[in-house]
C-alpha cells in the first residue's frame, strides 16, 4: 500500500479554437517570411563560420602575441620601476620624514606643549573658581529680580488681555469662518458634480465607446497579426537552418569531391610511393655512403693526426734531447706517519 500521495497534475489547459482568420493569416505570412529569412540565415551562418576562422586562426594568436608584447613592453619595466626605484625611494622618503618629522614632533609634544597645556589647564581652573563666585553672588540674585519684574510688567497684563478680549473675539471669527466654510463647500459640492456629469457625457462616454468598439477590435487584430509574424519568424528561421546547413554539406562534400578526394587520390597513389621508392632507392644509400664516407675521414683524420703527433715528438728527441724528469719539490707539507705494527721492531729507544 502506498502512503505517500501522489502530486496532483493540474489539468491542462484546453487548446483555443483559432478562428478563420488567423488560418487565413497564418499560410501566407509563413510563406513571406521564409522567403525573407532564408538568405538572411544563410548569409548569417557565413558570417559565424568565417568570424570562427579567424578567431583560431587570426584574433587568438594576435591576442597571445599582443599579450606577451604587453607584458614585455609594460609588465616587466613596470615590475622593475616598482621594485627598484619607487619601493627604495618610499623607504628612503619615510626615514627621512621620521627623521625631520616625527621625531622633532614628538619632541615638541613631550617637552612644549605638554607643560604648555598644563600650566593653561591650572589658568583655567582658577579661571573657573572666580566665574562661579561671580555667578552664585552676583548673576543670579540680578536675574530673579529681572525675572520678578518682568512677570508683573508684562505676563500678567498679557494674560488678562488674552482672558478678556482677545479669546472671545476670537471664538466669534472661528464661527464666522466656519459658515463660510460651509456655504463655500456647499458651493463647490455643486459646481464638482455638475462638472462631472458634463465631462462624463462629452468625453468618457465617447472615448470608452471608441475604444470598445473601434480601437479594442484593431488592437486584437494587430496582436493576433504580431503573434502570427513571430511564430512564423521563428518557425522560418528554424527552417532556413536546417536549410542553411544541408546547403554548407552540399557545398562542404562538393569541395572534398572536387577537391580534396583527387588530391588524396593522387598522394596515395602517386606521390605516396614515388616516395618511397626515391626514399628506398636513392636517398638511403646516399646517406649510407655518405656515412661511410664520414667514417672513413674521421678516421682519416684521426691517423694523421697521430702521425703528426708522433713526428713532432721525434723531432722535439732529435734537436734537444729526452726532456729532463722534474724534482719532486717539498712543500713544507708534514709529511704522513707510518703506523706502527706489530712485526715492526723501531721504538722510541732503538730509532736513530
């Protein structure tokens, strides 16, 4: 028994009938179109097999050889600039600023400034003491005094002129305002509806009658005629590639038919053994005698050599004699101590 459920598949949705006029449409605007895309797709997968060619044969290697120029014209002087000239002119340029720079900075903080600031944060303090003392016996008593009169000169006549006269002239023009504001509104209410009924019978009823009836039945034609060109562009590009290509194999086993099959026919059954027999008859025993011939010299050479060797050895005996056997020459260099054995006899008590 199976637990788990199966998803359920939506239904399909059911095809809708076409009508006669888009069959009517569909055949010859197909037909148009392929006649029109054909040449457009052949001339297109041209384009794409020479764009192909020179890519790997033209735009690759230039790329590879624009690219090594770059790095040999740029890169490496680049690198070198970096690493030999500007990399040692910063170090040099950063120990001369901390020199000139930051250690007279810091000295001027540690030894000026510092006790500079301190003996002005002491004036400051003391500043501060006598503008306290100032404000707590001077300001403040000053202040209430001025704030005593001015609340008796002039809030609380303000008060008793805003509680007595200003208040109630004020709610009289607030009710004043309001009736206008509602006889204006009553007014406008008017004026806006008579308004909309005029501009919905000159304008909204006419424009919504051209559109369902005019523009709406032009719009699904126009839609339905859209719809048809770019089915049938596809469906017309996708046939003239198919055609496109049985064209370029048409072509391509024309070429190698008129081309490249005599060719291959020609070096399989002409230049083919034609080589072989020069490469059998002719060029492998002109390298065999040549090498013998090289063999022979060498060996030539190598006897005469010898001869001429020997010859000048005799002659060098017969004008000045046997050369004269060089005297080993000691070096200061100690010399190796022979171990004693056991069958040796010499003691320190019998050597001379």
């Amino acid at each position: 028994m199976d637990l788990q459920k199966q998803p359920v598949q939506p239904p399909a949705a059911p095809a809708r009938p076409e009508g006669c006029l888009v069959v009517a449409i569909r055949l010859p605007v197909r037909i148009v179109v392929l006649v029109l895309v054909v040449p457009v797709r052949m001339v297109w997968d041209a384009l794409v097999v020479a764009g192909r060619f020179l890519k790997d044969a033209v735009f690759r290697p230039l790329g590879r050889a624009l690219v090594w120029l770059g790095r040999v014209l740029f890169v490496l002087p680049l690198i070198g600039l970096w690493r030999y000239v500007v990399v040692p002119a910063a170090k040099a340029l950063a120990w001369l600023g901390n020199v000139l720079l930051v250690i007279p900075l810091v000295w001027l903080h540690q030894y000026l400034l510092t006790p500079l600031g301190h003996a002005l944060a002491r004036l400051a303090r003391g500043t501060g003491a006598v503008l306290a003392w100032l404000y707590a016996r001077v300001l403040t008593p000053l202040g209430h005094a001025t704030l005593w009169l001015l609340r008796h000169l002039f809030v609380v006549p303000a008060r008793w002129l805003y509680d007595g006269i200003l208040a109630p002239v004020g709610r009289a023009l607030a009710w004043c305002a309001r009736g206008v504001g509602r006889l204006l509104g009553l007014l406008v209410t008017g004026l806006g509806t008579a308004a909309y009924w005029i501009v919905r019978i000159l304008l909204v009823l006419p424009v919504l009658a051209l559109w369902r009836w005019v523009l709406a039945p032009v719009g699904r034609f126009l839609a339905v005629l859209a719809r048809e060109v770019g089915e049938a562009l596809g469906h017309a590009w996708r046939i003239a590639g198919r055609i496109s290509l049985a064209v370029g194999r048409f072509l391509g086993a024309l070429f190698r038919w008129i081309f490249v099959e005599p060719v291959r026919w020609v070096y399989r059954t002409v230049l083919a053994p034609v080589g072989r027999l020069v490469r059998d008859a002719v060029l492998r025993p002109v390298a065999e005698a040549a090498r013998s011939v090289g063999r022979t010299a060498r060996q030539a050479l190598a006897a005469a050599r010898e001869t001429a060797r020997q010859t000048r050895a005799d002659v060098r005996r017969m004008l000045f004699g046997e050369p004269r056997k060089r005297e080993a020459v000691s070096r200061g260099e100690p010399q190796a101590l022979v171990t004693r054995t056991l069958d040796s006899s010499t003691t320190a008590l019998t050597k001379d």
